[in-house]
C-alpha cells in the first residue's frame, strides 16, 4: 500500500503540463460531464477510468466545501474529484 501512495505521489509530482495538454484535460473533463476547475487543477465530478486514464488522483468524496474552508454553511455531500499536480507553462 505505501508503494503504490508513493509512486502516485512521485507521477504526479512530474505532472508539469504544456498549455496544450491543459486544454486536453479539461476538455476530456468536461466530455466526461465533469467541471473543469483551472484554478485548482482538478475536475469536480470526475468519473474514476476518466481520471485514470489522464493520469489524475481521484477521489471518491471530498468536501463540496474543500475550497472554501472559511465557509460556515457546508453540506455534507460526497463530490468526486479528479485532481492534478502542476501548473500549465
């Protein structure tokens, strides 16, 4: 289990993407019926083999919340996201 956290740890570490391929992502995103978030590199609403298949870390259920920690009215709802590690450039 440490093995396969640490090699997703050290792919996605290298996941520096060009322009190009940023628009790839979201547009697979958005095709998949997910909600591309360039600010926070992931896709709200992901569907796992999407995810895997552009080399993504999804998870099942994180906070609908998770970018708005001052909030004091959250839902407790599972949202599934597909994050990414790096910057476009």
């Amino acid at each position: 289990m440490v093995l396969i956290i640490v090699g997703a740890i050290l792919g996605l570490s290298n996941f520096k993407k060009s322009d190009n391929t940023w628009l790839l992502v979201s547009a697979k995103c958005r095709e998949s019926g997910g909600i591309w978030l360039s600010e926070f590199n992931e896709c709200e609403g992901a569907e796992k083999p999407m995810c895997d298949e552009l080399g993504g870390f999804f998870t099942t259920c994180d906070s609908a919340c998770r970018h708005d920690p001052s909030g004091r009215i959250c839902t407790m709802q599972c949202v599934p996201v597909c994050k990414f590690i790096g910057g476009a450039g």
